[in-house]
C-alpha cells in the first residue's frame, strides 16, 4: 500500500516575514515526508488572466 499524504489545500512554501523570504516549517515539514520526486509550480501574471484556471487544470481540479 502507497503512503499518501494529505493536504486540505495549497501550501506556501515561501512566506514573507518581517521583509524577509523564509521557509513555511509546515511546508518543509509536509516536503520531508514525500519520499518520491516533486514537481513545484509557479504561475504569474496580471490579474484576471486565467492563473487560478490554468492552476486548477494542472491539478486535475473540476469546477
């Protein structure tokens, strides 16, 4: 049986803390349990141009 590992919704891997870029302990710690490869992600744009749409496709998520 496949370990899985449950995650209620997106996890920010970076924050910004106090004008600093640090690591989010709840991501790492969540990381550190997946022991296959790991794919990240990031999309950016202006507003109102399909990021949350295509963020979701690539997810797998219906609306």
């Amino acid at each position: 049986m496949a370990s899985e590992i449950y995650m209620p919704g997106p996890v920010c891997l970076i924050e910004n803390s106090h004008q600093q870029l640090v690591a989010n302990p709840e991501a790492l710690e969540i990381l550190s349990a997946i022991k296959k490869p790991v794919v990240v992600v990031a999309i950016v744009g202006f507003y109102r141009t399909g990021k949350s749409y295509l963020m979701n496709k690539l997810a797998g998520k219906q609306k």
